[in-house]
C-alpha cells in the first residue's frame, strides 16, 4: 500500500511540540503511518501569500497521483486533482465550524470551494460520530468513516497527586477569547459559587483587543477567584491538568474534544453544559448541567476515577492508527 498524505506547508513540522490543532493530527498520522507502510508527505499548501495560495491549488490540481493507492488530505484544502488514476482520495473532516462561527469563517466563495472538496471526495474520515452526522447534512451520500484521534503517552502516565491544597482548583484550557468556547457563560454560571475557597483557572491565548476577551477580564477584576493564567505550553500541558480538581469546559460545540479526553486521562472530572453538541463517545462520562455548578463536594468525589482513565485510554494513537489502516484496506479492497 502507497500513502500520500496532503496538508499545509508548516503541518509536517519536525517538532510535533511546535504544532497545535490540525498540525499535531497532520504529524502525529504522519509519524504513526511510516512505522508501518509506505507514506509520503506533501506540504501543498501555502497561504502565505496570494501567489502562493494560487500556486498551492494549481500543483495539488495537476499533480500525477496514479503511483498511489491513498490520497490523503488531512484537512479540508481546496483540492481538485487531474491525474490520480486508481488512487482513492480521502479527506479528513475535524469540523464544519467554518459554516458556523464568524471567528472561523473564510469569505463565502472559499466556503463553497471547501465544500465541493469534500463533497468530491471518494470518500471521508470524521473525527468523531457528531462530524459525521453534520456531513451526512450536507448530502454526501458515499462512505464515511468515523476514526477517532488520539491524545500523547504521557497523558497516560500515572497522575502526580499535589501537595495539600487550601483553595478547591476548576480549571479551563482553550482560547480565551473564542466565541464557540463560550467561556463567558461558564464564568457567570462559576460566580454562582459562593464558596470563597475556590478558584477559576483559565489558560489559553487570547486577543487582548477582542471584546469577549476584555468582559472576561472585567470579570477577573470583580471575582479575584477567576484567574487568568495566559498560554498553557505544552510541556506543562499534564502538571496543568494534575493540579485541578475540576476541569470547566463550557463550550458551545466540538467536533471533537481532546482537552475533556486530555482532563479524564489524567482522573480529572469534567463538566459540561447538557445542551453543548459534544461527541457521545467523548462525553459520556461528564458531569452535565444546565446553570448551576454541581456541590464541590460531588465534584471531589469524581477526582482520579479510575473509569475516567480507562475510558479515555482507548483514545490513543497507537489505536487511532490502527482504525486509520483498517479503513485504508477497506477502500483499497473494493
């Protein structure tokens, strides 16, 4: 079996740690394919300028792909290849947000040029049962795959119990200043606590200009319980989780949703809100609520859960490779 795997110029980053979002998929496929088959990558696609981003779809078009059994795109490109024989033409689908939120919308014409990539694809990889769903939307009628992805080794590593603690810690990871996040709303349900022991952590980048950023720090200047901590580097990423009892993740919708499998592999309780669309094989085992943050001490008694561990252990990349061969050998099959 021959593999080409398509993504952006920067995705196939030497140093996975330096990658964020789809580039860590794009690296983490990549490193995890050519153990085990015959994988080429090619950094198509370059939006660093217009020249080059016509470039980028003039290549990818007229690019001989007949040596290859898979053509892979990691993410949806505008992509629309002449030349590729026998090759089945795959395209992962993380998410349909760019139809949604204005923070990830390219101009209407680009919009539809994503969608008649994905549309024209022989078939398609959804990252989660929730994607495939949206897909199925839209009318794709052929075949889609749901293959998971998977979190880093060391989130399976035994949790480091901190020191006694004084203050009860909650704590979120993403941006900050997102509107799909919707970390305004878990601020104001939080406030609802009146405990003074306890305390909001928020890590993540932000805008500093952005108006949802500037309420949240209103708000952090009203509750001193809410604390905004800045960028959460990766390498800290596990010590972050191990120091809260709670992680908050107030989103309005994943197509996904590594962090709340990042939190439960660490045997930390996750809370989400019940009318969030959030993967059922991600969110099973949440704490779910409506307006109101549960009893600190309910939320305590879920802290290192061995459930939550073994539950989010399936989500590894050794087994979201595994699933990814498996639907290689199904198309080539046919």
């Amino acid at each position: 079996m021959r593999v080409l795997l398509i993504a952006g110029k920067d995705d196939f980053n030497e140093d996975v740690s330096k990658v964020t979002g789809i580039g860590r998929y794009v690296r983490e496929v990549y490193e995890g394919l050519k153990k085990q088959i015959d994988v080429e990558a090619y950094p198509l696609f370059d939006y660093s300028s217009i020249f080059s981003s016509i470039n980028s779809l003039i290549k990818g078009t007229f690019h001989d792909y007949s040596s290859y059994d898979i053509i892979h795109l990691l993410s949806p490109k505008p992509f629309f290849p002449l030349r590729k024989g026998k090759a089945k033409w795959i395209t992962t689908v993380h998410d349909l947000f760019f139809l949604k939120y204005n923070e990830s919308k390219p101009s209407p014409f680009m919009q539809k040029i994503y969608l008649k990539s994905i549309l024209s694809s022989d078939a398609l990889i959804a990252v989660s049962s929730l994607v495939k769903e949206d897909v199925e939307k839209l009318g794709y009628k052929k075949k889609i795959f749901v293959v998971n992805p998977g979190i880093g080794e060391e989130f399976f590593t035994s949790p480091k119990r901190p020191e006694k603690k004084d203050a009860i810690k909650i704590g979120y990871i993403g941006r900050l200043d997102s509107e799909r996040k919707d970390l305004i709303r878990g601020i104001e349900v939080f406030r609802k606590i009146k405990e003074k022991n306890v305390i909001f952590e928020l890590w993540g980048n932000y805008n500093p200009d952005s108006e949802i950023f500037k309420r949240i720090k209103k708000e952090s200047e009203e509750d001193p319980r809410i604390r905004i901590m800045g960028p959460a580097p990766d390498e800290k990423l596990v010590e972050i989780y191990d120091s809260f009892d709670a992680f908050f993740f107030p989103t309005k919708e994943e197509g996904f949703g590594l962090p709340i499998i990042e939190a439960q592999a660490r045997g930390v309780p996750v809370i989400v809100f019940n009318d969030a669309r959030i993967p059922k094989e991600v969110c099973e085992n949440c704490i779910k609520i409506d307006d109101e943050i549960p009893p600190l001490d309910r939320i305590l008694s879920f802290k290192e859960n061995d459930k939550l561990r073994n539950c989010a252990s399936k989500f590894s990349w050794e087994n979201s490779i595994k699933n990814l061969l498996n639907t290689y050998n199904k198309l080539i099959e046919k």
